[in-house]
C-alpha cells in the first residue's frame, strides 16, 4: 500500500483534537518518507520502497489504537483546560452585591445562601481538579499506565462537574428574594451555563474517546 493510500486510511481510523491528529498523520508521514528513502537506496523503485515501509511501520490495525489512546488524552487535556478557563472567571460572577440576587435582600433566603456557599465550594474543588487533569494528561503522554485512564476520568469529572456548577448556578438567581431581572439570568446563562454546556460536549467527546 502506498504511503498516501495508507495515511488515507489511517486519517479515517482516528478521531478527536484536530491540530494533535494532524500532528500525528504528519509525523507518520515523516517516519515513513525516511524509510522509503532507506529503501530507495538499498535498490529498490519508489513504489516497492513505499509498500516496504508501510509494512514495516504497522498495519492499520497495529498502528490506529496508540494513535487513538494519544488523541483520547489530548481530549482529555482540552476538556480539563476548558473546564479550568469556564470557572476561573466565576468568581466575578459570584461576587457579592453585583447583581440583583447577590445582594443583600430585606428577607434573605437560607436556600440562597446555601446555594452561593456551595457554589463557591464545588467551584473550587472542580478547579483543583481540573489542574489536575491538566497536570496528569501531560503525564499520560509518556507513561501507558496513565494514559489509559486519564482520560475516562477525566471526561466523568468534567461532565459531573460542569453539569454540577451550571445548574446550582441557575438556581441561584432563582431561589433569591431579590427581584430578577432578565439580565442577571442572562449573565448566568452566557457567562457560566453555555461555557460549561460547551465542556460538557467535550467531556462527552473525552469518554467516546476513551472507549474506542
């Protein structure tokens, strides 16, 4: 099989993050040029030297699984960053006295103030964890044992916790005695429910990933 023919095919064997697949069909294509070359100057015609340095390379059964397990932890390192950019901003979100149901109202609601302790407790434990995963998919990248959970873990942790945040974030305005106004749900909804709806997605992304 040519090395075109074979790229080809491997290209529709792997997917997830674009940029670290094309890194590595592009790598591929590299080790297989150089050995096409080392062919070339034992003797042999450039399309023998081609199908001699696929075969050596690996079959597309051989070859698809490590390149999946590597995208499967770039996924992984993605979704962790999104999660880690979507809630590091929640701060100024949750600031006391900024909008309507932040602020001290006549009669304060003991499920409001539960709800905005809490919120700023899973916050930051979700932040943590997503340094963590962060942390730990740069460590799977060179170590198997790893790499062949990090990533599972990761897309539940993701899931859990973004699906967690959001929707103590909408009961939040909600449970409050101030009055709402249709700003303030639009604050919630743009700044921390769709951010964390978009790292829900690539959480989702992450466990289809680490099960293929």
């Amino acid at each position: 099989m040519p090395i075109d023919e074979y790229l080809a095919a491997l290209s529709k064997e792997l997917w997830g993050p674009r940029r670290r697949k094309a890194d590595l069909l592009a790598e591929a294509r590299d080790h297989l040029t150089d050995a096409t070359e080392a062919f070339e100057a034992d003797g042999l015609d450039r399309y023998d030297a081609e199908k001699h340095a696929v075969a050596e390379f690996g079959t597309l059964e051989e070859v698809a699984p490590g390149y999946r397990a590597e995208l499967a932890v770039s996924q992984g390192r993605l979704t962790a960053m999104l999660l880690f950019a979507s809630l590091i901003v929640q701060p100024l979100i949750w600031r006391q006295g900024v909008w309507a149901w932040s602020q001290d109202a006549p009669t304060r609601s003991p499920l409001n103030d539960f709800l905005q302790d809490l919120v700023r407790g899973v916050g930051s434990v979700v932040i943590a964890g997503a340094v963590l995963a962060v942390l730990a998919a740069g460590i799977g990248m060179r170590h198997p044992v790893v790499r062949d959970h990090v990533s599972r873990v990761t897309g539940i942790f993701a899931l859990v916790g973004a699906t967690a945040v959001g929707l103590i974030s909408l009961a939040m305005p909600v449970s409050s005695q101030s009055p709402v106004g249709s700003l303030d749900l639009t604050v919630v909804v743009g700044f921390v429910v769709l951010p964390l709806f978009l790292v829900a997605l690539h959480a989702g992304r992450c466990l289809r990933l680490a099960r293929a």
